[in-house]
C-alpha cells in the first residue's frame, strides 16, 4: 500500500545549516547519477558519472570511503544509512 500522506512533524527538526544543505545537495546528486537509467547512445560522460557515484557509495577501503564518510558526517547522515538508500 502506498501512503497518501507523510507526517513531517516539526518543520524545526529539518532545519539545516548553509553548510549542511550543500553536503546534502553533493549526495543527493550522487544518488540521481547512480540510479539515472541506462540509455542507448547515452554521452560517455553520463556513464562515466554513473560509475563514479557507483564507486563512491561503494568505496570500502581509500580515499573515497574517506571523502564519503566525512560529506556524510558534514551532512548529519549516517554513511551506513545512505549506502542503503
């Protein structure tokens, strides 16, 4: 069943820093880039992008886990939690 309403509760429990709506907007981006569909004749750089927020997210061990974690935390998210979106 899908819900016809959501309960955001209070507005003030959303409230977010300049800094923290940017670090929100670089994973909110890397998670329309890793789910963009696959298109026939799609530019290399489409690809490229998919791949590289694929790596991101996936990053276990480097520089890249690192950067992911630390933009989480920037965020106020849970690494753990955003992998699983």
């Amino acid at each position: 069943m899908i819900p016809t309403s959501v309960s955001l509760g209070s507005l003030s429990e959303f409230t977010t820093t300049p800094h923290q709506t940017l670090y929100l907007a670089v994973i909110l981006q890397a998670i329309v880039d890793v789910t963009k569909p696959v298109i026939r004749g799609e530019p290399p750089s489409v690809t490229h992008q998919r791949n590289e927020a694929h790596a991101w997210f996936s990053a276990s061990i480097g520089t890249a886990r690192d950067d992911f974690e630390i933009i989480c935390s920037y965020a106020g998210l849970s690494p753990t939690n955003v992998r699983t979106f």
